[in-house]
C-alpha cells in the first residue's frame, strides 16, 4: 500500500486561480501563490489529502510553454514560496504533486535560444524534433521543427537525445530536493516515447519512497502506459465521459461498460485517476443537463474504482464552459474570502465533504473488489467487497425514487453513509429506497465510524444566472456541415503506414481494429472522433495486439 492508494485529490491551476497576468512579463517575482495558503485547510475540509497543482514554472503564458524548469513563474512569487507551499501542505497531511511538462519546451527555453542564436553551430540543435533550418516556422526564424497539437510556440523536445533525457531527470532529482514534491502529472503522456518514460520512473524510484508518476492519457489501452515499468496511473479520461453522459442520456449501461473495459486492460494493482471535471474540459456542473445530477455524478466518483480529485471550484457547483479561443471560464480567479464558509452554507460543497469523508474512513472504497449487482438504464447498485464485507453503492438518474433488492454479504445491518438511514438484512439481501436524481454508499454497521456524520438530503437547484450570448453553445452551418463529413467512413489503405495517415484515417483504423473486438457503441465511436491529435491517435492504433 501506497499513499496515493487512499488519495483523494484537489486539483489546482495556480495561474488562473491566484488571478497571474495572462502573458508573463519577466519582471519582478509577485508572490501570488502565497494566496493559496488559507486554501489549504479548505482542501482538507473537504477530505481531500492530496493536491496536483501546476504548471507552475517560468514560462511565456499559460504555463505549458516552459521557459526554465527551476524557477517558479515570476507570476506566482520565488522558489522559496513553492518551498514554504509544499511544507505547509506536509504540515496539514497532504501530499503534493507537481506538472510536469516534459514533452516540449516554449521558445524562451535556453536551448531553443541557441539554435535561434547559433543555428547550425548551436550544440542544441539535437535537442528538438527534426530541426531543419532549411525550413521556416510561423515565428519567421528561419528554419522549421515539430511542435505539439499545432502550435509553433510549443517545440517538442527529441526525448531519444541521452542529453534531453538526463536534463529532464535532473529536473526531477532538482525539485524533489529543493521543494519536497511527492510525484508528478506528466503532460501529455499519450505521446512521449516510452523509453523516455521508463527512464523517468527509474529517477521516481530513486528519488523518494512511493514517489508517484502518474500521466495525462486521452485514448488507448492504459496498461501500456500503467504498469510496472512506466507510470503508476493516468488519467481516466474514458471515466470522465461516460460519468456525465451516463447521467444526460439517462443510461447507467454505459457507465457500467466502461468501467468493465478499463477495468479488463489494467491491472487490479493499478488505480486510474479518475475525475468529472478539469482545466481543460467544462465543469461538471455546466455539463449536466440536470443539475441534480450533482450528487449522483459524485457518488459514483468516490466509490468507482480509481482515484478521485476534485478540480478547484467545482466543489462550490461553479459554471465553466469551454469556448472555441479560449480556457479561460474553465481557470477563473476564486477569492477564498468568498467561499470560506461553503461546506455550511453551499450544497455542492458540503455533498463533496461527506464523500470525502466517507472515502477516507472506508478502506474498501480504496481496496475493495467491484462487482456490479444491479444494472438499469436509470438505476445502478453496485459493492466494493473488502475482507468479507460488501459496501453498496445506489444510484438512481431517473426522476422518480426507486426501491431496489440487493445482494449483500456478511452483514446483518447497513446504514446510509449520506442519511443515516438504517436497513436490515434479510435472507442475505437488502431492500433500499433510493430519491430520485440521487445516491447513497450503504455502510455495513460493524465497519460505520463515527466520522460518518449524517447529512439533510442535498438539492441541488438549477442557477439562474443568465448565459452570455457568446458562451452559448451554438454549432454553425460549416461546423454542422464539417461533422457530418467527419461521420463518413473513410477507406483507407491497411499497408500505408500509421506515420503517414491522415488524422481521419487513423481514426477510420482504431474504429476498424475496434469493429473485430466486437460492436463499436455510439460511445466508442465518439471518444474516437473527438480525439484529433496526430500523435495520440497514433500512440492509440499501436496499441491494439
């Protein structure tokens, strides 16, 4: 067992939050993050005891264009701030990861400067992919290489350079030693070379006991990059989705299937990240047509295998939605005078501080075997089964309550972790009641602490506060048009190689591969469509046996 095995995460970017400059402008160190401290006994309130927090290192604007791995964006203050930030975290027993965006590089990088500056000459000119300086970029330098998702202000680092390799361990070795981190996101895993991520785990493994690589993974079989060998989890992002449609389309069958595909691929002994929101997609509660669904979605998120993490200001039921130019609405500034109050006075936060304790003093939730034992489109129950004990979980997406009988184990009573209501076991079943657009976790009483303090049935309420013009979401006539192209199915040629196909072509690849697993539900089809970077869908094509 490993701290992150029992993690329950708060996910922070520290840009958008502390309200940082959106272009940096080099100039003297304001210590914005110092206004993160009083946030981290709310983290704890809510029942979180671990935080992923980044980017947070120099960089152009919005963190991910890194100007210098070792020092804290001038933005948010020095490096002794990001010191003092760790240890009073330590001090209130949380444990801190760190983003680590070792992919690519912005062009204010020391070594891309070189090349500006010497060209050929330059002895950094290896360090980037395909360097051609009889070529040109968008920046009119002079000469071309790859960059990542399109953007010439992000230069992908060569990770099959020894020297880029041994810098980047540097870098690790630097910040465990110098701010006392206890793992790393890796951005943009799905497309790193795997040697480049087996070298990275061995720095893990020497750098601090149960030091934890975990990594940003979009498609694919996630046992390729969660494994021994690699990383100790990724992003569930399959999770992610099915989670919030599950619940918009009124069918638990989708939830249920995805969590037995992800579950066939990684090992028992591997937890995914698991998540409903982040700083790059919509807020949970601007995805759900219901906004009851709050709780449902939530419950599902504590008690599903995986490790859970609330994106910041989610846990107040905050709006964000994703618009074509921007991630802004998704990063916003929150003020903690604002919300210090909201695990008493918001609905929202007060439901995520009940899980968040309820998953901390329920060592099955971390540990237990899942079996499914009730599966309807509007209705879902499910156990985690630790030691001989079964916790049950109900969940009920329909606008009615629903009365379910179900299968238990080893335990004569249970008790209603959110409610407190009791129920007695008879013939080794249950018969539970669960409120419509709702949830429980069904406790068996040897095994209720007293930290389950029981709590008024949350209602979540719709917001009234109106939608911009330009936040609707609205699909043009090209746009509508453009889809209903990209629905049509591509031929391709199966001896092209992968490197030379189109991004619909591999995309039409990973269906056809699919298609001989067997059926391809509308699900699958679309986590194929949505994915458009080159190189993930590259990494995903390979990854089929």
């Amino acid at each position: 067992m490993a701290w992150y095995d029992e993690a329950v995460f708060y996910h922070i970017y520290p840009l958008g939050m502390t309200g940082a400059p959106k272009q940096n402008p080099y100039g003297e160190p304001v210590h914005r993050l110092n206004a993160l401290l009083p946030w981290i006994s709310h983290i704890r309130e809510i029942g979180c005891n671990a935080l992923y927090i980044g980017p947070l290192f120099e960089s152009v604007g919005h963190g991910y264009e890194t100007t210098d791995y070792k020092k804290l964006d001038s933005r948010l203050g020095t490096n002794e701030d990001l010191t003092n930030f760790v240890a009073e975290c330590h001090k209130q027993g949380m444990r801190v990861i760190l983003d680590g965006v070792f992919n690519h590089t912005g062009r204010d990088f020391f070594a891309f400067q070189d090349i500006k500056q010497n060209r050929e000459n330059s002895r950094y000119k290896d360090w980037y992919c395909n360097v051609n300086f009889w070529g040109n970029n968008s920046f009119n330098d002079g000469f071309s290489y790859e960059n990542w998702g399109g953007y010439d202000l992000l230069a992908k680092l060569n990770q099959h350079n020894p020297e880029v390799k041994d810098y980047i361990c540097d870098v690790i070795r630097f910040w465990v030693k110098e701010f006392d981190i206890d793992g790393i996101r890796l951005d943009a895993a799905d497309v790193m070379d795997f040697e480049y991520m087996k070298a990275l785990r061995r720095v893990a493994n020497e750098v601090k006991e149960d030091f934890w690589l975990m990594g940003e993974v979009i498609h694919g079989n996630y046992s390729r990059w969660a494994n021994d060998g690699t990383l100790h989890s990724v992003t569930n992002y399959m999770l992610h989705k099915a989670l919030y449609s599950a619940h918009n389309d009124h069918n638990y069958f989708e939830a249920a299937h995805t969590v037995k595909y992800v579950s066939d691929m990684v090992s028992d002994k591997l937890k995914l990240y698991t998540f409903v929101d982040n700083h790059d997609v919509e807020r949970i509660y601007t995805k759900l047509r219901n906004k009851a669904h709050f709780v449902p979605v939530h419950v599902m998120l504590y008690t599903l295998p995986g490790i859970p993490s609330i994106y910041y200001g989610s846990e107040f039921g905050i709006e964000g939605r994703k618009e074509r130019y921007s991630d802004d609405s998704l990063r916003p500034v929150l003020n903690f005078e604002d919300y210090k109050d909201s695990v008493n006075t918001n609905p929202c936060t007060k439901l995520i501080a009940s899980l968040g304790r309820i998953r901390q003093n329920t060592p099955a939730l971390c540990y237990g075997s899942y079996k499914e034992l009730l599966l309807q489109n509007t209705h879902f129950a499910y156990e985690r089964k630790l030691g001989g004990m079964s916790v049950i979980v109900t969940v009920n997406n329909g606008d009615s309550d629903v009365k379910m009988t179900l299968s238990c184990a080893n335990a004569s009573e249970y008790v209603g972790a959110l409610t407190g209501e009791s129920v007695r076991a008879k013939d080794g079943q249950i018969q539970v009641s669960v409120p419509a657009n709702y949830g429980e976790i069904w406790i068996p009483t040897g095994i209720q602490t007293e930290s389950f303090d029981p709590i008024e049935k949350i209602e979540i309420e719709e917001k009234t506060k109106p939608v911009k013009a330009e936040e609707k979401s609205v699909t043009s006539e090209p746009e509508a048009e453009q889809k209903k192209e990209n629905t049509e199915k591509i031929i391709i040629d199966l001896n092209k190689p992968y490197e030379e196909m189109t991004v619909e072509e591999l995309q039409e690849a990973i269906l056809e591969k699919m298609r001989k697993n067997g059926p391809v539900t509308e699900y699958m089809l679309g986590t194929v469509r949505e994915n458009t970077h080159h190189g993930s869908l590259l990494n995903w094509v390979r990854s089929f046996n």
